[in-house]
C-alpha cells in the first residue's frame, strides 16, 4: 500500500535515535532507528492511519491511541512520547519546509482570539467536566499547578505548600492588603493568603466547578468574611487591588491577548503595587502547542516565551522585578498526578469511559515529557509598578537564613 511505503520512507529518514517497531494494519512489521533506548512499539489497527499520520501525525496519532485504533507495545505512553520528543528534536527538514512550518506556526499563534464567551467555553471543556475526576490525581491541597520541590525528598503536598510559601513572600503581604487571584482554582492559595498573611483575597475564575468548591472550602475555613469567590473575566474586574496573582492561567489568554492582560494587572493595582505571574512557558523559539492537546486538552492555550511575554509587560509600564525559571519541578509534579491516577484509574473508568481514561493518561504522559525532554518551564515574573517597592536583594524571601 503507497501509504504505508510512504510513512516507512520518513521513518526511515527521520528516525535518528533509538528504536521503533512499526506493525502495520496489514500484519507486516517494520524497525526504525539505530537501536537502543528509547525504545517503543507501535500497532496499526486501521488501514488510513498512515495516510493521516503523514498529513497531521500529532493529532491522527492521538486520536488512534484514544480510540484504540493505535496500540502501545505495554502501553507505555512514556517510552512512546520520549521517543517521539527526542527524534522530533534531531528532525532535518529541507528548505523552504523550516521555513513554512515556522510561518504556520506564527499565524496559529495569532489566531487564538479567546475572546470573553470563547475563553468561558475553553475553561469548561477541561475544568468542568467531574467534581470528583480532581480529587482522584491530585493531593488533598487540589492544587492542579506545578509544585516547588525545595528539596528533592519533598512529598507532592509539602512541595504545593512551598510554592504558595514562596508566592506569598514574593507579593510582599501584610495584614489588611487586597489581593486579587486570577485563575484561583478551587481556591487553595487564596485560603491560604488570607489564613497566613491577614490580607483580603478575591479570587476569580471560568470554571463552575471550581467556584463551587472554592466558596465550600471558604466556608468550611471560617473565611467568607477574608475571601470571595467569583465567577468572573479578568477583562471585566473594576476594584483596585494592592497585588494581583496569577498562577497556571496565562497559558490561556492566548497570544493576541497577553498587551490586554498584563494592561489589565497594571490597571488594577496602585502605585506601590506588586504581581506575581506564574506560567508554562518555553525556552526554546515561539512555538504553538500540539493540535492534539489544543483540540482535546487546552483549547485557546499558548505557552509563551520570556520575550513574548516581556514584549507585552514592557508597554505597561510595569517593572520587571524579579524572574525565575523553575527547571524539574513540573515533571516531577506530573509523575506524582500520574501516580495518584493511575491508582484510582478503575473509579476514573466508572466517571467516565476507557477512552477517556486513554486520553487524560496520553496528556499527563505527554506533559510531563514536555517538560523532561522538550522545551517547557515555569517563568514567573515579579511585577511591580515602581522602581522601589519590591527589596533590591532576596534575602527577604528567606528569612529564616538571616536570623
């Protein structure tokens, strides 16, 4: 079949490092590559999977593992991602084909208008979908963003404490300062905000589900006089807050809007104002995410680079305070959420069906790859609005070296 002749050309071309055993839907078996790890299998079960791997091999490729039209020898997602990450990496295309993906690519970037109503949409398909379906990968703290492994003995739950220890050091609280919370999930740090620093925190947030359980917890916690919840756009706060943070959401502005986000966070605050802007970004060139995890996973997201983000900060007026690249210690997140979902994938099966449960574990896999062996870190960026306000050292993010 000229497909399949086709598809064992390229691979035969473009396979650099480890080993690929290729069975076709017909039975015939081909191996790719000069051996040794990473080593993966891969079995074809429909005909025209060659066909639309050539022409969208990322999405045709993700859609077969979810249907199960595309078995993995052990099912092992992560030797199959590791492979694919680090031959896509070595890949040698030919002039002008670097050169057109790369103009594709621009103009993808740019067409992620997460207008009001469209961003309200994204945000359900991936956060609305089960109260309990969180709770079965997550630790007690629900805290679905990357954790601060200070140390490397650290659990899941000590590390998610860390980071909201480090953010709250970083926004400079003090008792009685307003705190605006943009993406706040279900509400973990800004509870926590208000519990260990006395400041007044509003959280907002697209995702119902996540509303729901943020105001239970308030309650629960003794703070709905501290804390508020709301269902509510960035675009459309008026309030003026002392400090604003964001952690895990500007990956879902989209490219287009990132001027109007960083505008909005300088508007909101006062001139001795300070923000904390965590996100997934990249080190490598602008590039877009996989069409797979943009149809099924995160649709509207963008995980910009620092100078795509800078670009946008430096026309507020905003300073630039601080910045740290946090390299490790996403992965390592994920692998514990992998953990934890793996356990309870039989009660994940029972909320759902086997083609879900195919789906989420190609995503955790595949982001956690993304971070081990492709181009993906966390930047956050401290903002303030002026030149003083923020130490000119960080030693008063560790006080406890100073005593």
């Amino acid at each position: 079949m000229i497909w399949n002749r086709a598809l064992a050309l390229l691979l035969r071309l473009g396979v650099r490092t480890g080993q690929l055993d290729l069975t076709f839907a017909d039975g015939s078996t081909r191996r790719f590559g000069p051996g040794g790890p990473p080593e993966t299998g891969i079995v074809l079960h429909d005909p025209a999977l060659p066909r639309k791997a050539l022409l969208s091999p990322d999405l045709a490729i993700g859609e077969a593992y979810m249907d199960g039209r595309l078995t993995l020898r052990d099912n092992d997602v992560r030797s199959f991602m590791t492979f694919a990450m680090r031959n896509a990496r070595d890949r040698w295309l030919p002039p002008p084909l670097p050169q057109l993906n790369a103009l594709l690519k621009w103009a993808k970037s740019w067409s992620l208008w997460n207008r009001i109503g469209v961003a309200r949409k994204n945000v359900a398909h991936h956060y609305d979908i089960s109260p309990e379906l969180y709770d079965l990968f997550l630790d007690e703290t629900k805290q679905y963003t990357c954790a601060y492994f200070r140390r490397p003995d650290m659990s899941l739950e000590e590390a998610q404490a860390a980071k909201m220890a480090h953010i709250g050091g970083k926004l400079l609280l003090r008792p009685g300062l307003r705190v605006l919370d943009i993406g706040c999930g279900f509400g973990t740090l800004a509870l926590t905000l208000a519990r260990d620093h006395g400041v007044k925190v509003t959280g907002i947030t697209l995702s119902e589900v996540q509303l729901a359980e943020a105001q239970r917890r308030a309650r629960e916690a003794g703070l709905e006089g501290q804390v508020e919840f709301r269902l509510q756009d960035y675009r459309t706060v008026e309030e003026s807050y002392d400090r604003v943070v964001s952690v895990g959401m500007m990956e879902h502005v989209g490219l287009p809007y990132l001027r109007t986000y960083f505008q909005k966070v300088a508007d909101l605050m006062p001139q001795d104002g300070v923000a904390l802007i965590h996100y997934i970004g990249r080190w490598s060139p602008p590039d877009t995410i996989s069409p797979w995890f943009n149809k099924y996973i995160f649709p509207g997201a963008y995980c910009p680079t620092i100078s795509q983000a800078m670009r946008a900060v430096e026309k507020t007026g905003l300073i630039l305070s601080d910045l740290e690249v946090w390299r490790g210690h996403y992965e390592r997140t994920l692998q514990e959420w992998l953990k934890r979902f793996d356990a309870n994938i039989e009660r994940v099966r029972q909320l759902q069906d086997d083609r879900f449960v195919r789906m989420w574990r190609y995503y955790l896999h595949g982001a956690e790859t993304g971070f081990a062996e492709g181009h993906m870190v966390i930047h956050q960026l401290q903002l303030a609005k002026a030149r003083g306000t923020v130490p000119m050292a960080r030693d008063y993010l560790y006080p406890a070296r100073n005593s």
